[in-house]
C-alpha cells in the first residue's frame, strides 16, 4: 500500500510540473511579443513632435497587446494630399480621435520625409484591431471600434482601405516631388486648356449655325400647324421657343465642356487628383444612374410600346369601317353617316385612354412616390377644373346619338335660329341668315327647347312659319285666303305640299293666325330672304284688300282704315320693279 501511495504522489507531482512550465513558457512568449511590439523598430529615427502627439504616439506604440477602447462622440479623418484615409471613431488610452489623428499624420509626413527609397505599406493583427505600418513601423491603429458597424464594414476591410489609401498617399507625395513628371502634368493641362478653347470656340460659332437652321425649320413647320386655315400656335412664339431652346443647349455644352476640363486638370496633380477623381465619379455617377435607369426602363418601354401599336392599329382598322359607312358602302344597323365622325373620335378616345390605362404600370417611374402623388395632384385638378368640360362633352354625346339635328338642318334654340353647321364635342355652330355665327355650349341646348324646321319637310328645304293677329270683325275665310295668296306669291315657296294656315288662338281683341309653308333653299341667308319676301308679301295682299293689321292691342277703330292704297306702294325712294 505504502509503495502504490508513493508512486500515485510522483504522478500528480509530474502532472502538476508540466502544467506549471506550460504556464511559464505560455507568460514568457507573451512578455516576449509585449516587448516586441512596444520596442521601436532598429531603423526607425526620432520623430520631432509636440508633447501631446508623443504621449499618444507612445501609448499607441505600448498599447498593442491590451488596451481599452471607447467610442467617441466625435469621430475625426485622417486626410493627407487630399484624400481620406481613415476615420478614427474609438478614444485610445484616453486619446481622443482628433489627437489621434494628428499624431498618426506627424507619423506619416515624417516617415515620408526621411529620404528613405522605397516606402512599403503593411498591415499587423492585433487583439483589438489591426496596425497600419510603414516599413515595420506603426504609423495609426484601426480598432474594432472605430468600425462603422452600421454600414456592415468590418476591421480588417476598414484597415485595408486604409492602407490603399496610405499607399496612394505615399506615391503621389513621391510624385509631387519628381520635377520630370510635375513638368509632364503641366503640358497636359496646357495641352487640354489649349483643346478646351478651340471646343469654346467652335460651340460659339455652331451656336449661330444652329440657330439659323432651327429658326428656318421652325418657320417652314409652323406654317402647317393649322387647322381649317387657322394657325394653332404663333410663329413668332415658336421662332422664341427655339432660339431659347438652343440657348439652353448652348449653355449645358458649355458647362459639361467646363466641368470636363477642370476634371481632368485637376487629376494631372497630385495635390489636387482626390478633387479631380471625386469630379469624374460625380460625374460617371450620374451617367451610370442615368444608363442604369435607361436599361432598367427599356423593358417596361417595350410594353408599353407594344400595347400603344396595338391601340393604333385597332385605331386604325376601326377608321376604315368609319370610311366605309361614311361613304355608304356598309351598311350598320346601329351607325349612320351622319354620326360616324363623333363615333370615330369617341372610339379613338376610348381606346387611348384604355391603353394608357394598361401601359401605365410599366412606365418608368411609375411605381416611385413622386410619379403617384403628381398622378394624384393632376387627377385632383382634372377632377375640379374640368367638369364644366366633362359636361359639355356628356351633353355633346347625347345630342350626337339621340339625333335632336343633323348639321345642314335648320333649327330654332330658345331665341336662336338659324343652320346648323358644326355639331362639335363641347359646342353647336349655327349660322344665322343675318350673317351671324353662334356658338351655343351642349349643355344649354339640352336644356332648351329645340326647334327643328328640317326633319318633318317633304324632300330639301325646311319650314317657313309667320303669324298674323287679326281682329274679329275680318272674316277668317278671307283671312286664310289672303294668307295662302301671300305664300304663292313668294319666291322659293313650294306648292306642294300646300301651304296652310292654323287658327292658333282666339285672344281677347284677336285672332291669331299661323301661316306654314314649306321652302327649297337649304342656306341660311336664303331662308332669310324667303320670310323676308314672305312677310313684305303679306302686307301687299292686305293692304289691297283693305284689311288693316292693328293688332295686337288697340282702343278703338279708327275713323279711316288704316291701309296704304296700291297707288302710294312706291312714294320716294321707294322705286317700282
């Protein structure tokens, strides 16, 4: 027992041993890398710096194995030559990042200026981070913390970028200081200035050639936006429009002209390359935006393309059944002629609007906030500002289809009467035998009585009505025979059908009496002049039969007829046919 006890306590002491120079060696390595990295490197020389810079470059250099890292409310960018290096966010041994900045800058520009030849750029993991050197020696420390964590970015990428941006830095200064190649970079800027005013010289003088040619396109073109003779839009409007609209080209050549040249001067020196690179990306940006939109947009286009050709060829093929029944060669139980043209363009406005209403999805934009806002905003004022229109338009459409009149067919409209010329969307044309044209809106004539004196003829022409109030004591017989001897006499009248007269009322001192008749001429200027003849008629064969015409009102009868006789018709001026 004594003996198996002795060797199960040499075991444990052998055990216990091992572990405790494990221990040993694993302390020993540690202090060794501590003191490793806390020691300057054999090549390095003294850096002449402020007393603040030296204490932060010392605790960086002495903090490589352990050192707590706060985030600070101020981040601060190491810049050199321009360009942004690093951004410091993290306090370092109490450092904050603006001190850590400076020091890691007098790090650098005096790294640079010891006349070494060649200056390589190296990365070194740490626990908290990673070291950014420069031929073995530490120029900043990029911690964990002062990662953007938000933007994904993590240490080790932030460090490289870091040190890209350092090697950059380093061989521009080199640049800078080579006078063969500040020398070389000078020409090309004077090379390119020299470019740049001959291209500003030669926009000058397109300029003027572009505008003649634009004012001459504009004057030959704008003659033929016309509708029945009608210029749609000033010519002098247009001519303003293109003058203004290649001033505007004029001007964006030049600045894109400007914004090239002081892009590429600018990348010709070091100094000022990070300004030239950060021109050029601005402006490959927009373009990749703008191409990348393009593309994007291409697809969506091609539908929309294909849904607008197939409107335009229903469109079309629609037209062609319209020319056919307006030229009588097709017969449709549901069109007339007389109606095909408002059927046509409401056709066409439907289908549009339908294929609008398809494509619109895949416009490009059409799914962004501002397209649909400004979509909503145009809905909004279309909806308020047009229903006047949309009015006049519903009025149009039921007197279209419901056939009140037909243009050519003269009608009466409240007060109104005359031909109707234009049977339009939002109004009615009717041209009065005074030489007048009137334009009523739809709405009004829907509303109003409509008279119409084309439909009921016999054949061409339209109706001719006049009444006469006669008192009591003419017999009505005669009354009626004067009447219709007034109608024969009259020019353009017809026999057939018979004119007749109709007994309309039996007022309180006379009697009135309604004479229609029917007439050929078609024209509202004749019409006119028939019921001009018509009512000089009338007066004629009264006066020779001695019936005077005193109503509507009167007190008494007079003591003498009031009538002219036959031999007085033609007293000066009046002259005989």
């Amino acid at each position: 027992m004594t003996s198996s006890h002795a060797s199960v306590s040499l075991i444990d002491l052998r055990v216990i041993a091992r572990i405790a120079l494990s221990l040993a060696c694993g302390l020993g390595i540690h202090l060794a890398a501590a003191s490793a990295h806390a020691r300057p490197a054999p090549h390095a020389k003294p850096v002449a710096a402020s007393a603040s810079a030296s204490a932060s470059t010392a605790a960086e250099a002495a903090s490589t194995d352990y050192a707590p890292t706060a985030v600070s409310d101020t981040p601060a960018t190491l810049r050199l030559f321009n360009r942004d290096v690093a951004v410091l966010r993290a306090e370092l041994l109490h450092n904050p990042p603006a001190q850590r900045v400076q020091a890691a800058e007098q790090r650098i520009l005096a790294r640079l200026q010891d006349g070494s030849a060649q200056h390589l750029v190296s990365l070194a993991p740490i626990p908290y981070g990673y070291e950014v050197q420069i031929n073995s020696a530490m120029m900043f420390i990029v911690t964990h913390d002062d990662v953007d964590a938000l933007a994904g970015e993590s240490t080790e990428a932030a460090a490289q970028h870091a040190a890209a941006a350092l090697e950059t830095v380093i061989r521009e200064s080199s640049e800078s200081q080579n006078l063969r190649a500040m020398l070389h970079a000078s020409g090309l800027a004077a090379g390119v200035t020299a470019i740049y005013a001959l291209l500003l010289w030669l926009a000058r003088r397109g300029r003027r050639s572009i505008e003649r040619w634009a004012v001459q396109r504009t004057e030959l073109h704008g003659r033929r936006l016309a509708i029945a003779g009608l210029p749609l839009v000033q010519t002098d409007q247009l001519l303003r429009l293109a003058r203004r609209a290649v001033r505007v080209g004029y001007w964006a050549l030049l600045l894109l002209m400007l914004y090239s040249w002081l892009g590429f001067v600018l990348e010709r020196f070091p100094y000022t390359r990070a300004w030239g690179e950060q021109l050029r990306g601005f402006l490959l940006g927009v373009i990749g935006v703008v191409a990348r939109g393009i593309v994007s947009g291409v697809p969506g286009l091609l539908v929309a393309l294909v849904i607008f050709l197939l409107a335009r060829f229903v469109v079309r093929s629609l037209a062609n059944v319209f020319d056919r029944v307006q030229r009588g060669q097709l017969r449709l139980g549901w069109l007339d002629a007389d109606v095909v043209g408002p059927t046509r363009r409401l056709t066409s406005a439907i289908i549009w609007l339908f294929a609008l209403a398809m494509a619109y999805p895949y416009l490009p934009g059409a799914q962004t906030e501002a397209f649909k806002g400004l979509s909503v905003l145009v809905g909004l004022m279309l909806s308020m500002g047009a229903s006047g229109l949309v009015g006049q338009a519903a009025s149009g459409v039921i007197l279209t289809f419901s056939r009140v009149f037909r243009v050519g067919e003269y009608v009466r409209v409240g007060e109104h009467e005359g031909t109707v010329t234009e049977l339009g969307t939002f109004a009615t044309r009717i041209r009065t035998g005074l030489g007048e044209e009137l334009s009523l809106p739809n709405a009004l004539i829907l509303g109003a009585v409509t008279k119409n004196y084309s439909r009921t003829v016999n054949g061409p022409g339209y109706v001719l009505d006049t009444v006469v109030t006669i008192g009591y004591d003419t017999p009505w017989r005669q009354v009626h025979a004067m009447l219709i001897d007034a109608a024969h006499r009259t020019e353009g009248v017809l026999d057939e059908p018979k004119p007749a007269v109709f007994q309309t009322a039996l007022s309180d001192f006379y009697v009135e009496y309604r004479l229609v008749c029917q007439a050929i001429p078609s024209q509202p200027r004749p019409r006119a002049e028939a019921m001009n003849r018509l009512h000089a008629a009338i007066q004629d064969v009264f006066n020779e039969h001695g019936v005077q015409i005193m109503s509507p009102h009167y007190r008494a009868d007079p003591e003498q007829a009031k009538v002219v006789a036959p031999a007085d018709w033609y007293p000066p001026p009046a002259q005989r046919p």
